[in-house]
C-alpha cells in the first residue's frame, strides 16, 4: 500500500478547515508545504487516504458537486439566476463546503455555479479515481492539541479490526522512536522534571547528613 499524494491535512479554526498550517501526507517534488511548529489549544484534521495501487489519484470526468465559496473574491455575476444562486451561497454556506443538491433550485444551481467558477467565486472539490481494481481507504479525524495532552474528537475507530490488523512495516528511526515515544502532555513533563528536581535535593540532604 502507498499514502495517496496531495492528501493534505489542515489546521482547522472558527469556520475555517482549511488553515495555514499543512501537513503533507507524501512528499513529492511537485509540492511543497512550509515547516510548522505545534502549538498548545490548536485543532488539526487528520486526513490519510491509503491505495494498494500507485498511489496517485487521477481527476476522472464524473461532474463536481462539492463547492466551497472563494471568500477573497468577489464579482458581480451578470444573471438572475447566478445572483441568486451566490447570494443562496453566502446566506447558507459562507464559509464551508456544500453539495449542489443543498441548492433548493436545480436550474438555479445548474446556471450559478457554471457562471460563478468562470469568475472563480467558488473552490471545487475534484472526483479523484485510482486505477482500475485497485482499493483505496480513507481515515480521517480531528484532533485537540490540549495541555493535558492530544485528544481525538471525531473518527470511527477500527473496533476489532485494530486487533486483528498487523502492519508489516515498523518505525526505523532512532530519534523518530523516541519522539513517539514522548509525551505530547508538557504539564507531565514539568512535574516529571519538578520530581527529579526534589530527588536531588534529598539525595543532598542525605549527603549532608552522612557527613555530620
């Protein structure tokens, strides 16, 4: 199996699930995502899309249905219909992605979205297909970055499936394994370091008294 590339995971805020902050599911030479520090009480989406094929989903010509309104841009559409097809959008759907079958007029979605793409006030979601036979699996979640440490708040668990799965492949990497293996709760980490803190000074005391 092969992570799909161009699967992106974003940051997510208030009406926002697609933020700055990107981590690339693959590398490739034709993207390129800027470094990023996590930082305590920000979200992430978690998006991993896995193929037994090559692991580059192609654009097939079945018709988009997904939208999202392009909220830096603006224009002035020449129709009724496409007027009051982006004047429906930016009532309902201001900020995140819709399906045209949300649209309660089937001419008027048919005609806006059309005239409203040519003057790019809409983002649109691709139908992506891999070769033909090959299987393809999605899992994605969102996350907290909390001080008391990473909580996942939406997904499907695998249920029994975890239990019965084994990955034939395994972390190599020395430092990649201990970071892994960190917590990811800093508050524990303080109290940890507070500990080692008082252990020395009894250990001192326990010194000094020796030497009386």
């Amino acid at each position: 199996c092969k992570p799909v590339q161009g699967v992106l995971s974003h940051q997510m805020k208030k009406f926002v699930i697609d933020g700055n902050k990107v981590i690339m599911g693959v590398e490739a030479a034709e993207e390129k995502v800027d470094e990023i520090e996590f930082e305590m009480n920000e979200v992430y989406c978690i998006d991993v899309v896995i193929s037994t094929g090559e692991g580059k989903g192609k654009e097939c010509e079945v018709r988009h249905t997904v939208y999202k309104r392009a909220a830096d841009t603006s224009y002035m559409l020449k129709t009724q219909k496409a007027r009051q097809f982006l004047s429906e959008v930016n009532k309902r759907f201001p900020a995140l992605p819709f399906s045209l079958r949300n649209i309660e007029d089937e001419q008027v979605a048919r005609v806006g979205v059309s005239e409203a793409k040519r003057h790019e006030l809409l983002e649109e979601y691709p139908v992506l297909k891999e070769k033909e036979g090959q299987f393809v699996a999605q899992f994605k979640f969102t996350v907290l970055l909390l001080p008391g440490g990473t909580k996942k708040i939406t997904g499907l668990g695998l249920g029994d499936l975890e239990k019965q799965v084994v990955s034939a492949c395994s972390v190599q990497d020395e430092d990649m394994k201990k970071l892994l293996a960190s917590s990811a709760n800093p508050k524990k980490q303080k109290k940890k370091r507070k500990d080692e803190k008082d252990e020395v000074k009894e250990e001192g005391k326990e010194e000094g008294k020796e030497e009386k």
